[in-house]
C-alpha cells in the first residue's frame, strides 16, 4: 500500500530532535489495526518515525491505530495449525519487554516455544492443573506458546508481567495473529519438572509463571467485544 503524506511527526532516538518534518511521497508497511512504523533516511541521520493522524475533533470517529487495536483485539480461542513467521514471533515477544516494568528493573523472562512436542507437554499439564477431560487442548490449537516469567523477589513481578502480556497481546493483534492469555503458569512452574527446564536453559533464581500467551492464526473471525459494564470509569472533577 502506498500512502500519500505530506507531514509525519519524527523522533530521534536519543528523543532530542522531536519536530514535524514536510515530506514528500513514501512507501511503508501498512497493517489495517496497527500503528506504522518507517525508517526515514533524513540528511544523512537515521531518524525513526512514527506516523499519527491527527487528534480528532471532539466527536469525531478516533482513528488512532494504538487505541483502535486495543478495542479490537479479541481472545482467538481457535486457531490454525500454521506456524507464524520467526520474525512476527520475535516482534511479539520484543514488543512485550519494551513494556513498562516496575522500577525500571526488567526482571521477566519469556520462553519462546515452539517446539511441537514441548508444546503438547505444556498443553497436557495445563489441562490436567484446569481438571479438564484430556482430550481438552487449553492452548485451542495455537502452535506458539510465549511463557511469561516473572523474579518471585521483586515487588511488583506480577504487575511486571501482566503488561507484558498485555503489550504481546496487542503487538500479536496488529500484525494479523490471533493471542490468548492462557493461565496456570505459576502452577506449572513450581513443578519440579518445569524448574528443570529453566535450569537447562541456564536461567538461575526464583521465577514465578505469570501467563502463557497462545500465538497463531485465527482460525474464523475475530469475536466481538463484549458490550463494557457501566459506571467503570468515573470522573473527579472541580465543579
Ligand atoms: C488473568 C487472565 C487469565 C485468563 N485465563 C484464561 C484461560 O486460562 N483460558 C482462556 O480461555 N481464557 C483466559 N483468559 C482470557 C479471558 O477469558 C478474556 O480476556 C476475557 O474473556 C475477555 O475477552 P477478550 O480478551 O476477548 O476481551 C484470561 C485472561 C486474563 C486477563
């Protein structure tokens, strides 16, 4: 897709040289729910670029792609056998330790599994903590699994974690994947079995399972939200 602009707003990395810049006629990767990102080659200096429309007027339709992806992202409880690529996998996952975490103190780790028979290990004890029949795949087919672990030892571990979730959640959305959190990963990690793994994948201390985050296509449409229960937001305001 090829976008016509005459105006982008660019960020420098080390975010000392905001401004608006004209430019003239360029391509870049369009996702229908996502917001874009393009790298512009400007007078020699690499700048990255995030593209915004502008904020709407009171009342106007939002089409701002960040927040239109968060009201659009759906829990996929069906999914096709079909292993995404390796380089959406690593976005989502880079996108879920970019998130904000306490104190600034990074302190979780996510397994990336994609291996089919580790990944048919985790699914059967994760039915059998839930007391499901074990026929019953809590995964609903999605051949990724990203585990979420958290330090026991920091504070806010468990907060630290959920964001990740929620940011791998919303990447997995704007790239077309279809994602679930999926619970019963701190029960699954304090089993003997899964502390081993941990220990041969060299990843020492105490580590608590937060979530696992199914990943895969979308096998059928993405369900609607729910209708959002009233009086949920409530204002304070000088009157
Ligand atoms: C903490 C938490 C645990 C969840 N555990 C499961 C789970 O084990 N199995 C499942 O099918 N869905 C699970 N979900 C997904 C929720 O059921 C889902 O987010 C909720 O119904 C709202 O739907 P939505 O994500 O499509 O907005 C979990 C969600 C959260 C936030």
């Amino acid at each position: 897709m090829i976008l016509r602009l005459s105006k982008a707003i660019i960020k420098h990395k080390d975010q000392s040289a905001t401004g608006t810049y004209h430019f003239g006629i360029f391509k870049y990767r369009h996702y229908e729910t996502s917001s874009c990102r393009v790298s512009v080659q400007y007078k020699t200096v690499s700048y990255r670029c995030s593209l915004r429309k502008e904020r709407p007027a009171e009342g106007e339709q939002n089409l701002n792609t960040i927040i239109e992806a968060m009201k659009q992202r759906r829990s996929i409880r069906k999914f096709k056998p079909d292993m995404p690529s390796r380089k959406d996998i690593e976005a989502v996952a880079e996108a879920g330790i970019y998130a904000a975490n306490g104190r600034g103190k990074q302190e979780t780790i996510t397994l990336v599994v994609t291996d089919k028979a580790l990944r048919d290990r985790i699914s059967r004890v994760n039915c059998s903590i839930g007391g499901w029949d074990s026929s019953f795949d809590p995964f609903y087919g999605a051949p990724v699994i990203l585990i979420v672990l958290a330090n026991k030892n920091h504070t806010t571990h468990l907060y630290d974690g959920s964001l990740v979730m929620g940011n791998m959640m919303l990447a997995a959305h704007s790239l077309g994947l279809g994602s679930i959190w999926i619970h019963r990963a701190r029960e699954e990690f304090e089993m003997p079995e899964y502390r081993q793994l941990l220990k041969d994948l060299g990843i020492e201390g105490e580590w608590e399972g937060i979530a696992h985050c199914a990943l895969g296509y979308a096998d059928g449409d993405i369900p609607k939200a729910a209708p959002r229960k009233e009086g949920r937001i409530r204002w304070i305001e000088a009157v």
